[in-house]
C-alpha cells in the first residue's frame, strides 16, 4: 500500500526544483514537515522557528517573504532571457508558499553559516511545513 500523496510538499518541490538561495554557497531549497507539529506559526517566535528547523544559538531575524525573495525575483538583466525565467521561477516559488501554506514566516539565523527557512502551516494537516536553504 502506498502511502498518500503529500500535495504541499509535491508543489513546493516541483516549484523550488533546481533553485539555489544563493548561488555561491549552491544552497538549494530542500522541504521540510514537522509531522505532528500543529502549533499555529503565528504563536512562534522567530527563535522558536528556527530553533524547530535545527538552528540554534547565533541571530535570528524575521524577514517577509517577498524581501526574502526579493534579491532573485528581479531580472538582473531585463534583455537576458535566463535571467528573466529565472526570476519568473522563483515568484512561482513564493506563489507556491502563499498558496499551499497558512501564515508563511520567514526566519534568517546568522549561525555559523547562514540559514533561511519560509515555513507555514498546512492548512489540511495543521503541520508546519517549507522549505529550509
């Protein structure tokens, strides 16, 4: 028997596919789902959030998702077509979130290295669930 489909996680992943946060460190968008975790993601603090992604100690700071995304979904040159479909796909990415997740937060730690997490409740599990880079 196989086990059922997970629709949020199958969008995110087919709309981060490929993508990298930043291009020097190749860091790409991996999933993540807190099974059983149905703390609404609004009652957390940013600490709290990271902290559930495995971040802890160093600085957390919360950031919008639009200004998360933002360095990537702007053409770096509006007559290269790459760059163009490059910024188109991470829109989708941030359309992807909004849509298949309640209450996206996003949470940057300045750790060791710098991690970033967009996560949000599904809203037919309660689970919190994104993606982590």
């Amino acid at each position: 028997m196989e086990p059922p489909a997970d629709a949020v996680r199958e969008r995110i992943e087919r709309a981060a596919e490929g993508l990298v946060y930043s291009p020097s460190a190749r860091r790409p968008f991996e999933f993540h789902r807190f099974t059983g975790i149905t703390i609404p993601v609004t009652q957390l603090s940013a600490i709290e959030l990271a902290s559930l992604a495995g971040a802890r100690g160093g600085e957390v700071r919360e950031v919008t998702l639009e200004d998360f995304l933002a360095p990537h979904t702007e053409p770096i040159d509006l007559h290269d077509a790459g760059s163009r479909q490059l910024a188109a796909r991470f829109e989708a990415l941030r359309e992807a979130l909004q849509e298949s997740l309640d209450d996206v937060r996003v949470v940057r730690h300045l750790g060791l290295e710098v991690r970033c997490f967009a996560l949000g409740n599904d809203p037919s599990t309660g689970e919190i669930a994104g993606v982590g880079t």
